[in-house]
C-alpha cells in the first residue's frame, strides 16, 4: 500500500504535567531503580519503573528517554494507566525484537504524550504491537512506528483485532504531528488495519504533516 500524508488540524486535551524530570537512561553508570528520584539527579535504569511510580506520585508524569535502544522487559511491554509524558533525548528506540507490545495506555481520561522516538519490531495476535489506546488518549510528535506485525489467529474478536502498529478501542483517540508509520503488516483473520486500526467507536486526528503506510 502507498503511504500517504495527512495535514489537518486538531485540538488535543490540554494536560499540565509536573515541572520536574524523570530521567531514564540505563547506559549512565550510576543508574539505578532503587535511588532514582525526579529530585536528585540519579537516573532510572528502567522505563517499567519510572511509569510505575509514575502512577502515584505526579512527579514521576515527565519522562526523559535517554538515546540508546530498549526493550521492554515482558511481552505486555509499558502499561500506562495515568498521564504521562514520555519524551526522546537524541531519538531512542524501543525495539521488541518480534516478542510481545511496547505500549498499552487505558482509561478514560488518561493522556500519552509520546514525543522523539522509534517504536519498532514488536509482533501479536491482536494487533497494536506498537501501541494500543484502549479509551486513553494518545498524543504522538515528531514518532516513528514501523515493522510491526499483527497476525491473528481463528477465535478473536474481528471488530477489536488488527492494526500492526497502533490500535484504538473503546472511544481512544489518537493524535499525530509529524507521525510516521511504515512497513506494518496484518495478517490471519482480521487482516485488517497494517498501520492503524480504530474501532467503531475511536478517532484519529492529525496536525502538521503525518505519513501511513500500510
């Protein structure tokens, strides 16, 4: 399928998130999980455990991704379940390496922002490898999502399956600035959505200059 580019405007919910940074950067040798702190300079050496503070503390809602690769540590990859912001320094990569999601955000109500990096290579039965908004809201700036692989067995749901990279569901809207999405496929039952897949129910809307392909 022949990409294409999206330009059109969109008004995203406006979310304030906390002034304080939290840096995540397991290359730096004095990382570490268990003295990390928005407040005294020590990075985290993983994005699973600034997101889980994230959760109660509204410190932790700012994420500074250092450059390098990651890969999530389980096949359900990130959960997201309150606002964050999660923003690239020098354009890292999370690369599942055909094993499992990278994101799932869920809620109404809660906000992704993504902004300045690669999410790549991740591979599922029911599709949104990359990303998945199940009635979250996702606000993605200057992001490449691409080699996903969705290949969906007898026995889902057609209606909620698909999308290679990223997949909408329950009301979620997905937003895009400068997004591209390239090289994902669908395949098996649903075969639907190589890129992305909305629901009945979700939207997507788009600013400045964004490119699909399938």
């Amino acid at each position: 399928m022949r990409g294409f580019t999206l330009s059109c405007l969109v008004f995203f919910l406006q979310i304030t998130f906390s002034s304080t940074v939290v840096v995540v950067n397991p290359n730096d040798a004095t990382s570490s999980d268990a003295s990390c702190s928005p407040v005294n300079g020590i990075p985290c050496e993983t994005l699973e455990y600034a997101l889980s503070r994230a959760v109660a503390d509204a410190a932790w809602r700012s994420i500074s991704l250092a450059s390098g690769q990651y890969k999530p540590a389980s096949m359900t990859g990130y959960t997201v379940t309150t606002s964050v912001s999660i923003t690239g320094v020098g354009h890292p990569v999370i690369d599942c390496m055909e094993n499992g999601v990278a994101f799932t955000a869920s809620g109404v109500g809660v906000i992704l922002e993504m902004r300045g990096f690669t999410v790549r290579n991740c591979r599922n039965e029911q599709g949104g490898g990359g990303l998945t908004l199940d009635g979250a809201e996702g606000s993605l700036t200057d992001m490449i999502f691409s080699n996903h692989q969705c290949i969906t067995p007898e026995g889902y749901v057609e209606d909620t399956t698909g999308g290679g990279a990223i997949r909408v569901l329950n009301g979620g809207l997905l937003g895009g600035t400068r997004l591209t999405v390239r090289n994902n496929t669908a395949t098996g039952v649903s075969g639907r959505g190589g890129g992305v897949l909305l629901d009945k129910d979700s939207s997507m809307r788009c600013t400045g200059k964004s490119t699909l392909f399938h």
